[in-house]
C-alpha cells in the first residue's frame, strides 16, 4: 500500500476542466488496456515497477542519479525544450500521474503550474508527494535551485530519503548511489570555482535570469537583459545593463534554448559580444554547471 507525507486535501482546481481532462484520461487508458490481448488465453502476473513522476528535467536526473537503473520508471511531466514557466499540463501529464507512486515536484511559488494545477491532479490519488524546493533558501522569483551545489546536495539527500521509503528493500542501493552522487557533485563544484578562478571576472551577462543561485554560490554578478516573468526589462534598466556589460568588459552573452534568443542578439550586436548557448535544464544539472562554468572561462579567453 502507498503511504502518504502529507494528507491529500480534494480542491477545486480549474472546475470542469481539470475533471473532463481526467474523465478523457481515464477513459483512453481503459479502452487501451482493454485492446492487449492476452497471450495464448493466460493470464500473467508482471511485476510492475514503481513510477516517479517529477516535474522537470533536472529533478529527473536527480533520480537518476539515486534509484538503481532497474528499480523504477521514471516520468518528466514537463517536457524537454519547454519553459516551466508557460507550462500547462495536458492528457499525458494526467495519465502518468494518475498511474504515480511518487511525485517529486520543485515546490517553488515561481513554478505557478504545479501550485495550480497538482492539488487537483493528486487529489484522486494516492500518490506520494515531496517538494525538493524546501530544502533550501530560495529567492521568490527564481526556481532554478539545483545550480547551487549545496542546494542541489541537499535535494539529493531529501530524494534519497523518500526512495528509501518508496522501496525500503533497495535502502543499502540508494544509499550507495547517494554518497557518491556527493563525491561527483563536490568534484563539480570544485572544477567550476577553478575555472570562475581563471576567468578572473566577477559578472556575466544573461537573457533570463536563471543563474542567480550559481551566482549566490559563487560570489558573482549576474546581468541580466530580461526580468523574471516579463519578455521587456525597459529602455533605462537595459541602458544600464549594457553600460555596465561593457564596463565589465563582457564578450559573452548567455542564452537558453527554453526562451526566445532576439533580445539577446540584440544587446550582443550592441556590445560586439558574441551569443552563447547554456541550457540551466539539463537532465544532469552537474552538466549544466560545467558548462556555465565553461562559458564564462570563454568569455575571457576570447
């Protein structure tokens, strides 16, 4: 039977479409499961792993990273290439939840959908639920809490917690793949202060603010050319964006696949940077953080 963190509390979440959603999920996997047929007329007992619905990519790696590779299903609700932040689910996010043993969500308020949206999902369910994003200080407006390495090690032992509960028969496992998930993210975090250590400056620049935590972690500046939530950051903000990019001597300007580059190309032009690509949504954030890390040693460098 599955046990629950908290109790489940039935909330209206956007009425009667939130229920036809569920009653055309439910419907679909009913008739699917009714069209396999069974082989040579038997009956067979497969052993179903448990499913880990989480809700975007980086808390997928996470995981990954915790769960024996044989020992569960892993389900990313938000899919690869689309920003969390203009995200709604659909039928697909529906069915896998419903089918869910455990759903690790960020639980950050800048992440509306899971506040809006995953009381209704959950609430005919008996899904366990865990919010990685409490385990660490977080600023309101910027979910991206896994691109600092403490943070992101305290996720990884709040994770490993709830899968030692989730399959208690694999604990000595996921212990194992925890500690040296630890090792691999200080050995991260130790390669990128060395290359922010070459690199010498002290700010870079960025369309969207999304590496304030790698920043906070770092003791850096991040410039940013838009706001959090708004695609214009206004004529005299950006003047002083860009006046203080060239005063920093910035030749670098870092985008994300997730959101429209035009802005950035536009300040690059302006400043005679080049435009680079650096996505903060990796499925490993170790990965994103070498590469952040790899990009303001370019920046230099050029």
């Amino acid at each position: 039977m599955r046990r629950s963190f908290a109790s489940k509390k039935r909330v209206r979440s956007h009425g009667r479409g939130l229920q036809a959603i569920r009653i055309l999920a439910t419907t679909l996997l009913a008739v699917s499961i009714a069209c396999v047929p069974e082989p040579d007329g038997q009956s067979e007992q497969v052993e179903q792993l448990p499913v880990i619905a989480v809700s975007v990519l980086p808390l997928a790696g996470i995981v990954d990273q915790i769960v024996p590779e044989d020992a569960a299903t892993i389900e990313v609700l938000v899919p690869p290439g689309t920003s969390p932040h203009a995200f709604e689910p659909g039928i697909g996010q529906l069915t896998v939840i419903e089918g869910a043993d455990l759903v690790v969500e960020l639980g950050h308020p800048a992440f509306r959908w899971e506040r809006a949206w995953l009381d209704g999902l959950l609430a005919s369910t008996e899904a366990v639920r865990i919010r990685l994003a409490e385990v660490c200080v977080f600023e309101e407006d910027d979910p991206h809490i896994w691109l600092d390495t403490d943070c992101l090690r305290s996720m990884a032992r709040k994770t490993a917690t709830a899968m030692g509960e989730l399959m208690p028969e694999r604990l000595t496992e996921i212990e194992s793949r925890r500690v040296a998930f630890e090792e691999a993210i200080g050995a991260a975090d130790r390669s990128v202060s060395r290359s922010i250590s070459d690199a010498g400056s002290r700010s870079f620049l960025v369309q969207h603010p999304a590496w304030g935590y790698f920043a906070r972690a770092h003791g850096l500046e991040q410039l940013s050319i838009l706001s959090h939530g708004s695609g214009d950051r206004g004529s005299v903000r950006l003047a002083r964006v860009i006046d203080a990019a060239r005063a920093d001597g910035i030749a670098t300007v870092i985008v994300q696949p997730q959101v429209n580059q035009e802005a950035a190309q536009l300040v690059a032009d302006e400043i005679g940077a080049t435009v680079r690509e650096v996505d903060p949504l990796m499925r490993n954030p170790l990965e994103s953080l070498e590469a952040m890390a790899a990009a303001l040693l370019g920046d230099v460098r050029r």
